[in-house]
C-alpha cells in the first residue's frame, strides 16, 4: 500500500478503510499522494471539495511545524472560520 503525503493525514476528509476521502471516494489520485498537488485548490473530480485541516490540536500541531519548516503554505492553517458561511448577521 502507497504511504500518504503527510497532508492527507491531516485531512479532515480522509476515510479511515483506505485510500480514499470525502472528495476522492473511489481513491485519492496518485499527484495528491505523492504531494505534488496539495489540493488548497479545487480539481477535478473533487466533487467540489478539498483539503480542510482536522478539527483536533495534533492535526494544528503538526500543520504549523510543517508550516514553520516551509514544507506546507500558511494557508493551510486557515480554519473553519475563514470558510464561506451560509448564514448572514442582520
């Protein structure tokens, strides 16, 4: 079995039965895998989806390291917060 790029680990969407996510459900394709591709962008056949960090302080530890060590982009740290909101404040 192919070992993951460590973002896939960090990936809230990743499925625990194999190599498969929320937005790759038939299999992450080999680019993101390999960490060619950090999938921050939407790609086809993502159903629309892409990375989005683990809501858990190990998964924030870790991103940040990588972060500071200029293996990953700051964006990476965004959280659910900076994601579109559906609703609105009067």
């Amino acid at each position: 079995m192919p070992s993951y790029d460590p973002i896939c680990l960090l990936c809230s969407r990743l499925r625990e039965s194999g190599m498969a996510c929320d937005a790759f459900p038939d299999g992450v394709p080999a680019r993101i895998i390999r960490g060619e591709s950090l999938h921050l962008r939407p790609s086809k056949g993502d159903r629309g989806l892409t990375f989005k960090l683990r809501d858990d302080d190990k998964a924030r530890e870790a991103a940040k390291a990588m972060v500071d060590a200029g293996q990953l982009p700051k964006e990476i740290l965004r959280d659910s917060a900076a994601e579109p909101s559906t609703s609105s404040s009067a």
